[in-house]
C-alpha cells in the first residue's frame, strides 16, 4: 500500500481509445491542473515512446499502456526501479509468466523484452511522469522486434483479460511506491534485486563487450572489463548482447562494489 498521505493509484482515470503516448497525453492534463496520481490509460498508442527516443509498439488491445503521475523529490532511479519490479510482479502474478527485470529498465522473460517503463520529469518541481508498457495479448511483432521482444500470450499460449491485469498492475504498483516511501531507495533496491536478471549478462558498449556483474547501491550498472570493475550510470549507447545470453555466472561474492 501506498503511504496514508499519498493517494492511492489510480486517484483519477483518463481511459482513451486511441492516443499518441499516453505520458504526452498526461504531460497535458498536468500543465492544465491534473493532480498527482491521475492516471491516463489507451487501447492503442500511435507514437508510445521507449527510452533514447525509441517507438513502443502499441496495437489496439494487446498491451497495457498506462501512464500517471507521481510528486518525488528523491532521484529518479527509485521510480524507475520501483515501477519496474512492481511491471514484472504484475506480470508474474496476474499472467503467471516467469518476468524480471533487467537495467535499467526493461522487464524480461528469456531474454526477451515484456515491457519497459520511461521516467519523465514533469516541468522543474517534483513531479514525474511514469509511463509503463506491457505486452499481454501480442500474438506477433513487427520482423524488427521478433526476435527481441515476448508477451504474456506468447510464453503462455493464453490470452488475459486486461482489466484484470490492470487491476493487478495498480495493486502492485502502489506496494511498490509505498515501499518507496517507507523504505526509500535501498528498500526498492533489494525487491530489485530479487528479479534482477542482469548478472552474468553480456552487454556491449559502445565497440566493447563486458559482462554485467549487478546493480551498485545507488542503482548504477557494474560490468566487468578483463580484471576490473566499471561503473555504468546511463544507458547511452549500452545494447544487450542477446546472442550471448549468460557468460558464466555473475562475480562472486566480495569480488564487486554490488
């Protein structure tokens, strides 16, 4: 549960058929008086937004696209990482799909994206815009993301109800910022952790290929280069290795800053 002097998600819900994002629908309701925790929610989006200016492949029904808006002053790792674990929960409780997370903010299953979650400041003060993505019903992708992106119905073979979903989504959403709230960010780190599938992975940055060793304690990639450690604290021009998939197991145990 959220803490008592914050509403509870959703406190008022935009519900369109068709929008261009639904976080540029909700940028507007919010520079025309919206309060915090007002919700926007489409069947389709025509130009969803990923990180780095990627598109989010949105068809009608197949997904849940929600976006609402939440007051933080702290750094906007712990909303990106709180809305991750609470789309991974959702996936894994309401779909019954073994989902988790990935840094610094995609939600996975065998490697594949199920979804993904963009933090966006809202103006100068502390409000923020959470957009989240997930990919319930798709039946297929596009030939650009066939062999990186998954759905619920397509490791499942079911097709789910999305109110049910959502509902779902809300609940665990707000643990997830109640935790937030009660914890801060060290506690939202270790429910993180306990669907991390980062470790172990190979990434490549820029020309180079390391292996990711974990999240440090202020939520910053650490990979592993020959015999050191590296500090990654944006995505920039990381790319996930799929291909790759695991090289060994992660670093053990007081051989990283993790």
């Amino acid at each position: 549960m959220s803490g008592a002097s914050r509403p509870a998600l959703p406190s008022s819900i935009v519900r369109l058929e068709v929008v261009d994002s639904t976080s540029s629908e909700l940028l507007r309701l919010l520079r025309g008086g919206a309060p915090e925790g007002t919700v926007v929610v489409a069947r389709c989006q025509t130009a969803g937004r990923g990180q780095r200016g990627r598109s989010w492949h949105s068809p009608p029904d197949a997904g849940l696209y929600v976006s609402f808006s939440w007051n933080y002053g702290g750094a906007p790792a712990g909303l990106s990482f709180a809305a991750g674990s609470a789309c991974a929960r959702t996936l894994r409780d309401a779909c019954g799909v073994d989902a988790g997370v990935r840094w610094p903010n995609d939600v996975v299953c065998r490697e594949r994206k199920l979804g993904g979650v963009l933090i966006e400041q809202a103006g100068a003060g502390r409000m923020w815009i959470i957009g989240c993505g997930l990919n319930v019903n798709n039946h297929r992708f596009p030939p650009d993301l066939a062999d990186v992106a998954t759905s619920a119905q397509l490791e499942t073979g079911r097709v789910f109800d999305l109110g049910a979903v959502e509902r779902v989504f809300f609940q665990r959403m707000n643990e997830a910022l109640g935790l937030l709230e009660s914890g801060g960010f060290p506690a939202v780190l270790a429910e993180w952790r306990r669907l991390d599938r980062t470790a172990g992975r190979m990434v490549r940055v820029g020309e180079r290929r390391l292996r990711a060793s974990g999240v440090d304690g202020e939520g910053r990639l650490v990979a592993i280069s020959g015999d050191r450690f590296e500090i990654i604290e944006a995505a920039g021009t990381l790319v996930w290795d799929l291909d790759a998939g695991c090289a060994g197991p992660p670093a053990a145990e007081g051989d990283s800053p993790v």
